[in-house]
C-alpha cells in the first residue's frame, strides 16, 4: 500500500525527498537536504500542481498511482518551470497521455525549450478561474518570483494556495510535512537561506505578490509551496517573514566576515567581536570567508543588521574569498545595513581599497573610518578596530524596541 499525504479532503501531497543532491542547482549546499513538493487534487476532474526533479520521476509516479488507482489525470498544473519542479513532466503525459498543461503564455515557451512541444495546453492568465467539479481554481500571475513566468494557484473552497517557490526553503521533511508536525527552528535558517540566495534579489517584486494576494482578500487557510513545509496552522508566519525579508528588514546584530592568509586580519575581526560583545551585542556571527560556504554568510547578512567586512591585499586587490561574499552581496541587491571595514596589507595595498569601492557602491551606512594594518595590526590599528566596533554598536543600540517579531 502505497503512504498518502492528506492536506484536506481530496487534497494530497505526492511530493518527495532529495538527501543525495550535494548542492542545489549546482551552487547552494544541501547539507539538510530538499523537498521537491507536488499536489494532487481529486473532484470530478483531477488536478497536478507541478512535479518534481527528474531524477525522483519513478517515486513520484507511484505516490500519483496509489491515490488515483485507474483514473486518469485531467490538468497538471505548472506553477514554474525550473526543472527541480518541471523534471516529470514528460513522464507525467507519458503516464496520462490525456492530461492537459496549464499555465500562463510564458509557460509554454519554457516547456518547448526544456522538452519540446506538449500540447495540449490550457492558457490562464490573471485572475482566471478553472472548475475541477466542487473544487474551483484561481490564477495570480507572480512574474520574476522568481522567473518570468511564475504564478500561484488558489483552491477557492478549502482556502489553499499553491504558491510555487514562494514561501518555501532548503530541508528535507524528515517525518513531518506540516508546519505544526515540524520543529520550525530547523527549517527557518534553511528556509531564509534558500530566501536569501535565491529569492532575494527579487524583493520588489516579492511585495508585489503578496500585495496581489492581499488585495485578492482570499482567506488563506494553507500555503503549500513547492519547497518546504506545508502551512496550515499558521500560514502567516511565513508570509510574514517573507514580507519582512522582501523588505529588507533586520534583527538586532552583527556579522563578521573576513578573508585572512596568515590570521593577521583574524586577529582584527576577533577584538570587534570581543569589543561588541561587551557592548551588549548578542547576536554575533563570524565567518572565515574562505572556509564557510557564501550562502550561509549571505542568510545572516540577511537576518542582521551590523556587517563588518575584513580582507588583506592579495596580488594587488581582494582577497580572492572576499571577492566571492562581495560579488554575491552586490547581486543579492541587499539594502540597509550598517557597515564597517577592516584589513590588512604588506608589499602592495588593494583589499580594504576594494572593500572602501564596494560601501561605495552599495550605499550601505558606513559608521566609521576604515582601518589596514601594516602586514599585522599594531596596538593604534587594533584601538581603530575598537572604535569601528564601538560605532556599529552604538548605532543598533539606539534601534532597540523598533523590532517586531513576523510569528
């Protein structure tokens, strides 16, 4: 007998779980594993909401068989087209050579692309509605959330919304699939590392949708994304930090990242740390650039407002680790942080110069005047660092009390 998922009457999860993959499109880690999550309507018509990665295509296919026995499947709808999720698809029309694809007019251009011509399809666009018998289906069109042709589909009768990528994250669901089935500390780190890395960017466009959906005044009973848990104790938790992210909100502290060959620019980042902490600073974070990977580094600069960036001169400029955290802060479009600059240099200068370009750039808040320390930091660069330090603290201090928790 093949294990179902409920969610509500005649509403079924049939997603599946990736412990082997080792970095998600080749980039981000998956030290915890994915979830590639999939659904199953059953009415008088039956409904797909996406699939899942190729290489899962045969456990999928029988979760669908074991609820569905002999019927047929009449809709699969694709919410987005990136191949974790569009993977079956082909294996899908092999399987229910009937089904008809759903989608938006972007939609059809990505499958022609990825897999050839699988027409029929079934175009929607905003707003437009589907009837599957009791249950009827609403489209909101959620562009560059994150591909151009990303939308959510909303299960009118039972408040559910299939929100694609949106409002999920990294982790497998070891047992639970439910928000209240789940030990929720877990996945947030991994849910905002996935936000972060992947979603970041596109935090205008974030804000549109969930404004979309609530201007819809839909009330939304479960969120079932296409990574993660699915929501449905509480659901606006995670619209909520969603919405807080998107807007480039912050917690209370700092994060530390340097690059160091020989521990001289270390030994700078280590008094900061000591320094802030002693100035009530709790929430400290600090990174060797070259040895934690840039997505982790780049879910606390996410989370915290205080960075502090370190790096010694290295051929003339950045060091080489460095250049990889600022490049991907830099595309990450990451707004509002208070910053402070620290490094070191011997033969030839270029690190803290490359770092001094890059606040320029990015327009962050720089609190105080940067400090390099001549090849290791002498007592003068070290009292430099406790002022950077004293500043950055200075600064969250006088924020306290303006923070408010998203669950």
């Amino acid at each position: 007998m093949i294990h179902t998922d409920q969610i509500c009457k005649n509403v079924y999860f049939v997603g599946v779980n990736d412990r082997e993959t080792r970095l998600f499109e080749n980039l981000w880690p998956l030290d915890r594993g994915v979830s590639y999550n999939s659904y199953l309507i059953v009415d008088e018509k039956v409904a797909l909401f996406d699939t899942v990665k190729n290489t899962k295509m045969d456990a999928f296919i029988k979760k669908i068989e074991g609820i569905l026995g002999d019927r047929e499947v009449d809709y699969l709808i694709i919410n987005h087209m990136e191949p974790d999720h569009s993977g079956a698809i082909k294996d899908v029309r092999q399987r229910y050579p009937n089904v008809k694809i759903v989608g938006n007019s972007k939609t059809f251009g990505f499958i022609e692309n990825f897999y050839g011509d699988l027409s029929p399809y079934h175009e929607v666009k905003d707003g437009d509605t589907l009837s599957l018998g009791k249950h009827e289906l609403k489209f909101f069109m959620t562009p560059m959330v994150h591909w151009p042709e990303t939308m959510m589909t909303y299960e009118m009768r039972q408040g559910i919304l299939f929100s694609g990528d949106a409002f999920g994250g990294f982790g497998s669901l070891d047992g639970g699939i439910f928000d209240d089935e789940v030990n929720l500390e877990f996945y947030m780190d991994e849910i905002r590392r996935y936000y972060s890395n992947i979603v970041g960017k596109f935090g205008p466009m974030v804000q549109r949708a969930i404004k979309k959906l609530k201007d819809a005044q839909i009330p939304l009973h479960v969120i079932a994304s296409t990574h993660g848990p699915v929501w449905r104790k509480d659901p606006s938790c995670i619209v909520n930090y969603y919405d807080r992210w998107s807007r480039a909100e912050t917690e209370e502290g700092v994060v530390i990242v340097y690059g160091s060959m020989y521990g001289n620019t270390q030994k700078m980042a280590d008094l900061m740390a000591r320094r802030l902490s002693e100035k009530g600073i709790t929430n400290i974070r600090i990174y060797d650039a070259s040895k934690t990977h840039v997505s982790y580094i780049i879910s606390d600069l996410w989370r915290f407002k205080g960075v502090l960036l370190g790096s010694c001169a290295y051929n003339t400029g950045l060091f080489p680790a460095m250049q990889t955290v600022v490049h991907k802060i830099e595309n990450s479009q990451l707004k509002n942080r208070y910053l402070g600059i620290f490094g070191t240099a011997s033969w030839s200068g270029g690190g803290v110069s490359s770092l001094k370009q890059f606040a320029e750039n990015i327009k962050w808040d720089l609190v105080e005047d940067s400090v390099e320390a001549k090849s290791s930091p002498k007592a003068e660069d070290l009292e430099k660092c406790a002022l950077i330090a004293d500043a950055l603290a200075d600064k969250l201090i006088a924020e306290r009390g303006e923070e408010s928790a998203p669950c």
